[in-house]
C-alpha cells in the first residue's frame, strides 16, 4: 500500500493556513505548480476532494478539516521520534525557530546567539520578528518553536513564563535643554511625541501610562521600527520612551540622552511554548540560554 508523503501533508496545511497556493508557495520555498502538484497527488492517494475555493479564499473540505486535525497528531509523534533519536546524537545539533519584536532581535538577542553559535556549530537558532499576535499564532500551529514576548500574553494551548523585566525611559535628542525637573505624563503632554506604531504591546503600555494620568497622547510620528525612532528623536524631531535594552550599550544611544520616567514604567519578557511542546536537546539548550538573560 503506498503511503502518505509528509511532505504532501505539510504542504496542504500550509495551503490552507495561507489561503493560497501562491502564498504555500512562497511560505515553503516551492513553485507554485510544485504546490498544486502534492496536493493533487494527496487528493489522489485519498480519493477525496480536500480543498474547495470559497470566493477568494481556498478553505478546507469536510474531508480536509479531517485530516488536518490527524496532520497536527502526525507532527507531534513525528516530532517525539526526532527527539528520542536526537538523545542518541553526540553533541547539540538541529534547528530551533525563535519569533521575538524587533527591539529584543536586535539588542538583547545577538550576544546570546552569537555564544551558542560558538559552543554549538551545528545548532541552528533562527529568529523572525512580528507583532505578538501573530508569533503567539506560529507558536500555536507550532511554525515557531518558541516566541519571546512582552507580557499579558496567552494562547490556545500555550504556556507563557516570564522571563525578565525591562524598564522604559525618554530619549530626547542630545542636544536638548531646559528639560522638566520629573519626567511625568504631564510635563512630557505638550511636546513632539515620536512613538511606536499603534497595536504594538509596547504602544499599550507606553498608553496606559498616559491614561493613568488622565491624558491621551497625540504623537506627531508612528513609527514601527525602534532604530527608526531613535534617528527620528536624534534629529530634534520629538521625544520617545522606549525599553532601556534599545539604548543600553553606548553605540546605541549616540545622539541621544536618557532620562528615567516618573512614575517607573516597565514591561515583562516572557517565553511563550506550546503546552505539549516536546523538550528536545537543541530546544532545551535554547531555553537554557534565554534563562541566562534574566
């Protein structure tokens, strides 16, 4: 009896979770015929029809829904074979998947990938950005092995611990003078605010903070990335309150002077894993190292 090609599989639930073949296509570095073709085999294999367009979107058949639910068991007893193996191997070897915000990609990751690279060489340690939502989402259909993410944060069948805790402070060009005594919601109101873009978990609680205080902010920019933010602040064009790790090494915080907030604001970092998460050698040396931060 011939059997199911996993490959054929994982490309089907990608169609389906991208809504697309162009898009499974791109996701699995595949052409797109190369897509339409495993899942024209799988169909053939089964006998069934598994994917239906519905206006522009391609969506899972009854049939489909069903062997997407057995795709997720597959992976899993698939993934535990891995593991087991993988306690045989000598040394530390695989590839992990890390989805983290931009700011902790580049200034509290890099150090700590750069030391496992040097002690491991054959462990892979990838890292994608995003919005929370969305890592939180790959972790889920397990696309990422792991997120780290600014607290509150949950998810069908995750579990989040902290990790460690990253106070917020107002950059002001460097050339700035004449700054309030304390840097209050109030002092900061009627000056140029350039501020992470809205919906971020970082803009949340930069809100909140105002909102503690009665004021809603009225940035002049919304920027969705740090580094961008920092040159904008540089330049004389606004103030910022960031996380202290986007400024802490002095090459990071040129052109910039650094104040603390009154009151103290701070986020929670956190690592988000699925709950049935298999613990293997490489992911777990992983976790080790991210400990390390706190």
């Amino acid at each position: 009896m011939n059997r199911l090609n996993l490959n054929h599989l994982h490309t089907f639930a990608q169609v389906i979770r991208q809504g697309s073949f162009s898009a499974a296509a791109e996701g699995l570095s595949l052409t797109q015929p190369a897509v339409s073709l495993h899942v024209r085999l799988l169909e053939q294999r089964l006998n069934l029809r598994l994917i239906e367009r519905v206006g522009k979107r391609l969506k899972p058949t009854a049939a489909g829904l069903t062997l997407l639910e057995h795709i997720g068991r597959i992976d899993a007893v698939v993934e535990d074979a891995l593991m087991e193996l993988s306690s045989h191997a000598e040394g530390v070897a695989g590839q992990i998947a890390i989805g983290t915000g931009a700011t902790a990609c580049i200034h509290l990751l890099p150090p700590l990938l750069q030391a496992l690279r040097q002690e491991f060489p054959d462990l892979d340690v990838r890292v994608s950005t995003g919005n929370t939502d969305g890592i939180l989402k790959a972790v889920e259909e397990n696309r990422l092995d792991l997120a780290l993410v600014t607290l509150p944060a949950a998810g069908r069948s995750l579990v989040v611990t902290p990790l460690l805790e990253d106070e917020f402070v107002a950059i002001f060009s460097a050339g700035t003078d004449q700054l309030p005594e304390s840097l209050t919601p109030s002092s900061l109101s009627e000056a140029p605010l350039v501020v992470f873009e809205a919906g971020s978990s970082t803009r949340l609680l930069i809100n909140e903070w105002y909102l503690q205080a009665g004021l809603r902010i009225k940035p002049v920019m919304e920027l969705g990335s740090i580094e961008a933010i920092k040159e904008m602040v540089a330049a004389g064009l606004g103030y910022s309150i960031v996380p202290r790790m986007a400024v802490a090494a002095e090459h990071h915080r040129r052109g910039l002077q650094v104040h603390s907030l009154d009151p103290p604001l701070s986020r929670t970092l956190g690592i988000a894993l699925r709950q049935d998460k298999p613990l293997s050698k490489a992911l777990r040396t992983v976790l080790d190292a991210l400990q390390t931060l706190a």
